[in-house]
C-alpha cells in the first residue's frame, strides 16, 4: 500500500509540475489585426495567341 500511494503522489507531483512549466513557459505573441488588402493585380487582360489547326492528309 505504502509504495502505490509513493508512487501515485510521485507522477501526480510531476505532472502538476510538468503543467506549470508548460503554462509559464507558454511565448506570449501580440495577434496583429488582419488588414483587408485587395490583391495586386499585375496583368488585367490575358492574352492568349491564336492557333490555326493544320488538318492531316486523308489519303483519298
């Protein structure tokens, strides 16, 4: 009985501790606020080349 209540209380104690480091140890970032930026539009018309279709010899 003795030495499953040591043990008991010894992982009860670490993990007690292992969350106050977690929670001190936490990095305390400032959010910035999101500014509502339309995209840069570098070209406005597509171009797109014309292409002619050359048809294949039938053979008859």
């Amino acid at each position: 009985m003795p030495m499953l209540l040591t043990t008991t209380l010894i992982f009860t104690g670490l993990v007690i501790f292992n969350l106050v480091l977690l929670k001190l140890s936490c990095n305390k970032t400032i959010k910035k606020n999101k500014i509502d930026k339309k995209p840069v539009v570098l070209r406005t018309r597509l171009t797109v080349a014309p292409t002619t279709q050359t048809l294949g010899a039938t053979g008859s």
